[in-house]
C-alpha cells in the first residue's frame, strides 16, 4: 500500500526517478529450514566457481540439531540453498562433526549465528559465539568459559586439508586470562567478516574485558608472494601482545564487536578502516572507525568514534559501508532499532553518515525514523548497485512492523547521498505468512545472473526468501509538433487549428546484450494540468475535422531492439474560444511496458519482465504564435493599479471621495451606506496582458455586494464566491497595450463591529504574461459616528439685580439670594444605545465664583428627565450653604426680575460698560459631571441656581450689563477607539442688567423742565412738518379733469359699416387712415 502511495504521489508530484523499484515481488524465492531451528537467523550470498560455477544462498541456523558425532542435542549448523534449484530445502554443510566433552561443549553453542562470504570464488566464515571451553571437568574446580569459536571453509564449502586457513582453529581467546573481566565470556564470532581485499579475517568478541568489547584482525594466508611481507598482525584492539583493556576506547557493557564492516575510503584513500559498532556504550551506543598500528605493532587505534543519540536506541547494532553517492569515498549507514521519542510514532531509526572527504567532524548525519514498535534498522544491508543507475543502495530490515510481521525498507543512493528520505520500495512479510520478516538481509551478489544484485531476507519463522532484481529499461520519448506554433487565425481544421504530433520511441538497457521485444502502451495527453484541475483542456486528439475527440490518444508498439526508434503521429485540434492563449499547451507522452498476467511460482529460472527506470512523463509544449508582445514573443505586460474608497450609488455617475485622516480615508457607520472602491487600471507602454484580472479579497468585516463599470464598453466583469469573501474581476483577455479601464467594487459595511479601527482589502493583479507582482493593500479607517448632539438654553435669559447687600448669614430662603435661573441641557441621542459601546457623561463649566471668590450662581438643584435617577458630581456643589428652597417668589425677587421702564430710562443716557464672566476670564468654575448611563433617546437636565445679588451690587453696579457663560460638554467613554462625536459641546449666555435710577423731582417724578422741553420741542417738529407738507400741496385738492384724460371718438352707424356684422367681409375690409382696430359690439357708448 506504501509503494502505491509513493507511486502515486510521483504521477502527480512528478519525481524525477523512481529509484530501487525493480526487485520482483511475483517470482519470489523462498527456502525453509527445520522448525525452531532459527534457519535465516544470518545470511550470506556466495558463489562457487569450481568444479562448477554455481550461486547459492549460506542461511545460519543456530537452534539446528547436533550432528552424528557431536554429543551435544543442539548445536547449530550452516546450510547451502542452490539458488538453481526449485526445491524449498537446502542442504546442511558438514562441518564441526565432533566434541571432545572433556575440553569443550557445544550445546547452544549457536553455531551459524555470524556467517559471511568472501565473494566468488573465496573463502566462508562461520561462528558459534557460544562455544564453550571446559576446565577441570567433573571435578569440584570445573569451570567454562564462553570464548566462541569460527570456522572457515573453502569456496566449495569444504575443509581442505591441504590449506592452514581451513577449519575450526579460529578461537583466540583460547588460552587467555579467564574471568569476565579479561576473556572468561569472550563471545568471539558474533560478528565476522572480510576486509574487501580479502586480505584478513575480521571478528568481533563483544564479550571481551567485563563485555568492553574487542575487533581483532588476522591475516587470511601466509603467501608472502601477496603480502609482500614476512609478518601482518594479528591486530587487536587492547594490543594483541598487551591484552590492556584500557586500551580499549569504549566503557564496560559497551559489546563493541556487536556488528563490524569494512572500507579502504573512509578517512584515507587506500587505507583500511574497520567499523565497530557497541550498541550499549554510554547508555546509547557508538560506531568505532579503527585502524591499524605500524607493521610492527599488534593493535587497533581509534580514528574517530560517531556517537548515539537518545537512551538506549541500540545505536550501532547494524551497520554498512558503500558509496551511496559515487564520489569514491565510503559511507556509513547505522541502525538503531530502538531509538524513540517520547509521545511520538518511532520505532527505530538509521543514521546516515555522507563522508566528507574524510573529515567525519564535518558530517552530520541524516536521520529516518520507522515505523513505531517496528524495530527499524534492527538490519543494514549494503545492496550495491541493484538498478543499474551508478550508485549503491541499501536496505532496512524493521521485523516488527505490522505486529511482528515485519517488513524490508529499500533506499536508494544517488549524487546527493540519497535520492529520498522516503522509501522507494517496500517488501512486506504479510503476503508470505510469517513473523519476524527483514530479521536478517544479505545482498550485493547476482544470484540469477542477469548483472543485477538480489536481495535475501530472513526470517525467525525459519523461512528466507530472496527477491531477484528486475531489468532495468530505460525508454527515451521524443515529441515534436508540425507546425512549431499555434495560429489561431489558421483555420486548417475546419473551424478550428490543427496540427500533428509525432512521438518517437527508443529504449536502452543494461547489460548492452540484453535485447528482449518488448510491447510499450503509450499515451499522449494535452493539457494534463489543467484536467487535474478538472478544468476543460484547450486541445484534444481527434482522427477527422470534427472536434469530437478526447485529450488523450492511447496505442501500443512493438519495440525488438535496443537503440531502434519507433514514432507514431496523431492530429491536435485547438478548441474554440478558449482562455488562455498565452501559456503554450503542453503534450505529456507516458510509456508502460505490457506484460501479461504473471503466476507468482517457485522457479529460479522464471523469466523477470524488465521494469521501466522513469515513470515520470516526458513533456513537449507547442507556443502560441502571439500577437501585440514584443519582438521576442514575450508578453511583458505593465499593469498598474490606483483606488479610492467613496460613496456612490449602483445606479448614479456622482463618486465621492471618502473625507482622509492621516492619509487614510475615513468610512463612517452612521451615514455612509454605500462605500465603494473605485479602481483603475493602465497598461501603460506595456505588451498586451492576457488573461488580466483583479482579484479582491474581503475582511470578514466587509462582504462584497456588486460591482459597476464606469462605461458601457467596459470588459470588466466580477464575480464573487459564496461567501463574499473574494471577488475575481476579469479585465480583458487580452488587456490591450496602453489600455485604461476604471470600475466600481461595492461592499457592505454591516460586519464591522464597535472594535474594528481599520479595514484592508487585498488587490491583487493577475495575467499570464510576463508581470512584475502587483498586489495592494486598501485600507481605510474606520470611525462610528455617534449620533449625540448637545443643546443649551438658559430661563430667562435676562435679569437685573438690584435691592440692597446682604451677607451670607442674613440669606435664610434661596429668594434672598438673588434672582432665579434654570439652566436647560438637552441630549439628543438618534443612534443605538450608549451601552452597545461605552457611557456618556454630560460635563458642565459652573461658574461659582469670581476670582476674588465671591459667589456668582449659586446651584440649589440638578433634576433629569429622560434617563434613569442621575447622581452629578461633586455633590457637594449643590447648595453648599443649605439655604431653604423658597416655593413661591418673594415680591422682591419678582420685582427685582421685572424690567423697570424708569431704569430703561437710566439706561438709554448711561455710558456703555460691560463685562463677559467665563471660566477663562474673571470666574472660578467647578466640573459637574453628571453620568447619563443607558441613553436610548432624548434627555434633560436642569440646573437649578440664583444669582448672587450682594456680589453684582458690589463689584457690577456701575457696569452697563454684565454677561455669564456656562460651558457644557458631552463626553463619551468607549473601550473602542474608532467612536467620533460631533456637537458635543454648547455655551449658554446669561445677561445681568443693574437697575439704576437718576435723581428724582421733589414729587418723586422726572424732573418738571425736562418735560416741559420734550413737550415745546415735539410741537416744533410738528409744526416744521405741517409747513414742508403745505409747500408741495399736499393740502390742495385735485380736479376730475385734471386726473382722468378725456377721448374723442366718432361714431359710425352699422349701415356704414357695410352691412350686418353676420355677413361682412371682414377681411376684404378697407380701414379709415384714422382708426387702429375694430370691435364688434351691438352697444355703444
């Protein structure tokens, strides 16, 4: 299912190359072992070549009963599969066939736990790292010692007598100090192999030195003809000669030795490195790189140790070196089966080690985690180069995936290490009814002898299987189009544009001499990018001048031979009225190879299908021949945009810009309903932009409503989606060179709320052709018009103070202290209620005092009407004296209001002096705020005062009027920022006029002579009026005839006239010289 994903994946994504896809999964190879006797517990491929030149797979099975002469019951054993064989069983090798039970044991001493090959033609090694040493037998001394023991065999998988190399003489820690602490639980062979010159044998004793571990190299032959040398090694980690283990660069419990590989490019050219994994240093594990001392020394040095991350992961438990990425130096895979991460899906992981030329300091590693619980690199296994590519590839073996089921993960190497982090095939252990699939794996052999490597993996069912590799065909694909380019002014297809597209076919494969017919399927698809879409493609392949055919053309060829080209043409036809004419359509040609039904079967000798190396298609796109771009046939188009929010109505031409505040412009709630965004866009000096549009994106506080152009010729059209959050305007297809279009985008305000400052519209000008980005942000500020106004009115507005000066103790009812003022402030509220976004406080500039401190309007009482119960601040303001409300005027309180007719008089000869108290000129006020809570509608409150007499009569006696402002505000307090209140603030204007009185007669009257004077001087202008009104005649009467003119006329009898006035000619009648008109009329005057 995972390789289906990833193969789909690569059909969609298009991966360059699907990499290690070719091992077989049809014609799998599967040999079983006895039961319970671990048969595929270790691996190795190996290949005969004399007497008989022969491939085979050497399978361990540790658990395998004891041979006839062993006198142990389990011993364990190797066994050899004939990989030409159909046959499941293998043959057991015969080897070990004795115990001498005084000096040694062989119960569970697991032989076949380590096996390993030399390659064709070379030698075999074999450990049982249980082997047991025995002491002082049957006495009350007997002890054991678990050293271990290997043995080597001829590449025909004998023991020749005639070589030193042979046999089972392989257990150097035989012999040594005993006890745990030295060599007493050595464990030599749990690891063993070669070097790649087959020049040592290389074992690993993980049990060495309290379990430290040790790797020890021994010369494979004696030939000083190839060695060139009288002595090489052996070599030892600790000294061979000093058996330190302090020399030994890993802690107790480290099991070095665990897994080990070699290389000669790993920190030197040429030089041998042996790599050492010890999965239980520091709690983590480690991967040790040793070398050699000096030729005449016997120990392993340290170069470099690569560390392990994360508790108890196991890190090094297996292990490979190949050059994954073909720069000639090697490099490491290590396996950590039991790496985790808390709370996350891991299960194992292997670390990837791209040498640096040498310098592992410079190397970090590329970690890939399994699978959880699975395992996952419980098994490294260097593959070589298994599809025929030029770099080597590996495998992972996770045995506990799927529940202990299990399964082999392939990677592939490639110029940058690997070609992905993502596995390129998956070999499952589900399909062949075992557990523990991917235990073991051996590799880098061709079993089949095709020139490509297998794969073996083992199982703990007692099971291998190997998985041959497929050929690898590698199908070149050429397309062409005739003509070259799309004209579609050229109807040569009817009403359409045709043209052929020709495919042509060549494969190659390796080796050269493989040479099979193969049957190709092909299939040629136009515009594949926009079907994915689902969108309608712009070409289709048909057979006449009809467009009735399809985006595909599928067919099939023959192909017989390497090199050989094969070509097929079909005819392309050019759908009508598309879009896009900018963008070249591409032509996709795909291969696969036909095969017919496969049986999966047991044959070694089944024919494998060879398998395509690129599934990805090959892509020829066909140009438009364009027109208004330049000479270059590039279309670079230069499209600008401007805008401007507005108001304007969907059926009137009258725009209005929106009012700006710090560059922004301003949408208020209250009365701006319908806002616009008023857009232009040029294409200035620009090739023709195809396929132009606008797209709008919308806050989610605004919802695109319409949209309007500003001309009827206008191609400008707008469509949003369901939730108005976009709205996509086509400008033209294309949008000529030099145009200009503007229109109009509407949107509804209703989704902003009481805390959005500011909106933003994205803008953002798309074409296919060749464009700079053009994206823009519209932004507007946004202000909520609170519809409060503030009205002020004073009762009366007008009055005097007189009387005489009192003190304040001498006031006992309000009445004696002055006249009484009511002070009005209404508040008008025509918007939401003031709750919905904060609280209005009505704020009022009393004038208490004058700055020498003396009492001016003294507050008696604040009543509201309209909202609930107020409480204005300070309360103390409010009668501060205590002096007793007066229901009912006092006669000189009246009087004192009344405007006296003598004081006028007083007034109308007085000089003018006046004087205006505010609280920036001449008076103390006091702040009253008084809260209006929850304003639905209108309110009023009134301020109840007096006026302060004694302090007008002291300081404003002699003043003509004397005028008091009282300065009210209305403010809001609201948690948002945008609110704006207008008319919040009015000045109420009260006068004050002293009543003064001039010196009276004795009678207590206006003085007699300025009587008698008035008097003498009104008969005088009477008298010089009446003598002007005589001189012009007013009192001279006028005559009838000397207004109404007098007329002359003659009379002119109706016999004279001509006749009746019913049958006269009046128009053929002839007027007297003297007369004007004429009037019909019976009766004269």
């Amino acid at each position: 299912m995972e390789g289906g994903l990833w193969l789909l994946t690569c059909l969609v994504l298009g991966c360059e190359r699907l990499a290690a896809f070719n091992l077989d999964t049809d014609n799998v190879l599967r040999k079983d072992g006895d039961p319970g006797s671990l048969f595929g517990f270790s691996l190795a491929m190996h290949r005969q070549l004399s007497p008989v030149d022969k491939t085979m797979l050497l399978v361990g099975a540790p658990r395998a009963a004891a041979l006839s002469n062993q006198k142990s019951k389990v011993t364990g054993g190797l066994y050899s599969c004939d990989m030409a064989s159909s046959s499941k069983s293998c043959t057991r090798i015969i080897f070990d066939n004795d115990e001498d039970v005084k000096k040694e044991s062989k119960e569970n001493q697991w032989m076949g736990v380590s096996v390993s090959s030399q390659g064709p033609g070379g030698k075999i090694v074999t450990c049982a790292h249980r082997y047991q040493r025995r002491n002082n037998v049957k006495t009350n001394l007997e002890s054991r010692d678990i050293i271990g023991r290997c043995y080597v065999l001829s590449q025909d998988l004998s023991i020749r007598a005639d070589s030193n190399e042979d046999g089972g003489s392989w257990h150097f820690c035989d012999s040594r100090l005993r006890g745990h602490e030295m060599f007493g639980s050595c464990q030599q062979g749990l690891s063993a192999t070669f070097d790649d010159d087959y020049h040592y044998f290389i074992f690993g004793a993980p049990g060495a030195y309290n379990w430290k571990g040790i790797v020890r190299l021994e010369q494979k032959n004696f030939s000083l003809v190839e060695m060139g040398i009288f002595d090489d090694g052996p070599y030892e980690l600790g000294d061979e000669k000093e058996k330190n283990p302090n020399l030994v660069p890993a802690p107790a419990n480290s099991y070095l030795g665990f897994s080990l590989d070699s290389g000669k490019n790993l920190t030197n050219k040429g030089q041998l490195t042996v790599v050492a994994g010890a999965p239980r240093a520091n709690h983590s594990g480690a991967v040790v790189l040793l070398k050699t001392g000096s030729t005449t020394s016997t120990i392993l040095l340290e170069e470099y140790t690569l560390e392990g991350e994360g508790l108890a992961s196991s890190f090094g438990y297996d292990l490979a070196v190949l050059d994954l990425n073909k720069d000639g130096w090697e490099d490491i895979v290590v396996g950590a089966p039991q790496f985790f991460v808390k709370d996350g899906e891991i299960g194992g992981a292997i670390y990837i080690y791209i040498n640096k030329n040498g310098n592992w300091d410079q190397v970090t590693p590329t970690r890939i985690n399994g699978p959880k619980d699975s395992m996952f690199g419980l098994a490294v296994e260097n593959l070589g180069d298994i599809n025929q590519d030029g770099y080597h590839d590996f495998a992972v073996g996770a045995p506990y995936k799927d529940n202990g089921v299990g399964q082999v993960y392939i990677y592939c190497g490639s110029a940058t290490g690997i070609i992905s982090e993502k596995d390129s095939q998956v070999l499952s252990g589900q399909p062949l009814g075992v557990k523990l699939f991917g235990y073991s794996l051996a590799g880098n052999m061709d079993l089949d002898k095709n020139t490509y490597p297998d794969l073996a993996v083992g199982s703990l069912s007692d099971s291998v299987f190997v998985y041959r590799a497929r050929p690898v065909v590698n199908i070149k694909k050429e397309v062409t189009f005739s003509p070259n380019q799309i004209n579609l002014a050229d109807k040569s297809c009817g009403k359409a544009f045709c043209m052929d597209v020709t495919a042509c076919f060549t494969y190659t494969a390796n080796p050269k001499s493989y040479a099979p017919t193969l049957t190709v399927a092909y299939t040629l698809e136009a515009d594949a990018d926009l079907r994915k879409k689902g969108l309608k493609p712009r070409a289709i392949f048909t057979e006449s001048s009809e467009l009735d055919g399809n985006a595909q053309s599928t067919g099939t060829i023959t192909m017989d031979k390497q090199g050989k080209e094969q070509c097929v043409t079909r005819k392309l036809a050019i759908q009508e009225n598309i879009r896009d004419k900018l963008q070249g359509i591409p032509v996709d040609v795909s291969v696969s190879i036909q095969d017919t039904k496969r049986r999966r079967r047991q044959s070694s000798a089944a024919k494998l299908t060879p398998v395509l190396d690129e599934i990805k298609p090959t892509r020829a796109t066909v140009e438009f021949l364009k027109e208004g771009c330049g000479q270059d046939n590039e279309c670079e188009s230069n499209l600008k945009m401007n805008y401007r929010f507005g108001l304007r109505t969907t059926t009137e031409d009258d725009f209005t810009e929106l009012n700006q505040e710090d560059g922004l412009p301003v949408i208020s709630l209250s009365n701006q309903k319908n806002i616009a965004l008023e857009v232009t866009v040029t294409n200035q000096k620009g090739d023709d932009a195809h396929e132009a549009s606008l797209t709008a994106i919308f806050p989610s506080s605004l919802t695109y409503s319409t949209y309007r152009v500003s001309s009827q010729e206008s191609p400008v059209t707008c469509v949003a989606n369901k939730e108005g959050s976009r709205a996509d305007c086509e400008l033209g297809n294309p949008f000529m060179r030099d145009a200009e279009t503007k229109f109009y985008i509407f949107f509804s305000t209703a989704g902003i709320s009481f805390n959005i400052s500011e909106v933003e519209i994205t803008l953002m000008l798309n074409t296919t052709s060749k464009q700079s980005k053009s994206t823009v942000k519209a932004r507007a500020k946004v202000a909520i018009m609170l519809q409060l106004s503030l009205l002020g009115q004073v009762n009366p507005s007008q009055v005097h103070y007189t009387g005489e000066i009192k003190g304040e103790t001498a006031m006992i009812t309000e009445s004696d202290i002055g006249s009484g003022i009511t002070h009005q402030f209404r508040v008008i509220n025509l918007g939401k209620r003031l709750t919905d976004f904060g609280t209005a406080t009505l704020e009022i500039d009393w004038p208490k005092e004058t700055e020498q401190g003396k009492w001016l309007l003294y507050l008696m009482n604040i009543n509201s009407m309209g909202v609930d119960q107020i409480k204005c601040t300070p309360s103390a303001e409010i009668n501060p004296l205590n002096k007793k409300p007066d229901t009912a005027r006092s006669r000189r309180a009246a009087e004192s209001t009344k405007v006296n007719a003598k004081g006028t008089i007083s007034r109308l000869i007085d000089t003018k002096k006046e004087v205006t108290l505010s609280c920036n000129n001449g008076a103390k006020c006091v702040k009253i705020k008084c809260p209006l809570g929850g304003l639905d509608g209108n309110a009023v409150i009134t301020f109840s005062s007096r006026l302060w007499n004694t302090t007008f009569l002291e300081d404003y006696s002699d003043f003509h009027h004397v005028e008091v402002m009282v300065t009210a505000h209305l403010r809001v307090d609201s948690t948002t920022k945008n609110t704006v209140l207008q008319n919040a603030v009015t000045q109420v204007q009260l006068t004050a006029f002293p009543e003064r009185r001039a010196a009276l007669s004795a009678f207590g009257g206006v003085p007699w002579w300025i009587i008698v004077l008035s008097v003498l001087f009104g008969l005088l202008l009477l008298a010089l009026l009446a003598f002007l009104l005589w001189k012009c005649g007013f009192f001279e009467r006028a005559k009838y005839e000397d207004k109404v003119p007098s007329y002359n006329a003659v009379r002119i009898t109706r016999e004279e006239r001509g006749g009746s006035p019913g049958n006269a000619d009046w128009g053929n009648l002839e007027k007297k010289p003297w007369m004007t008109t004429w009037h019909d009329n019976r009766h004269y005057s």
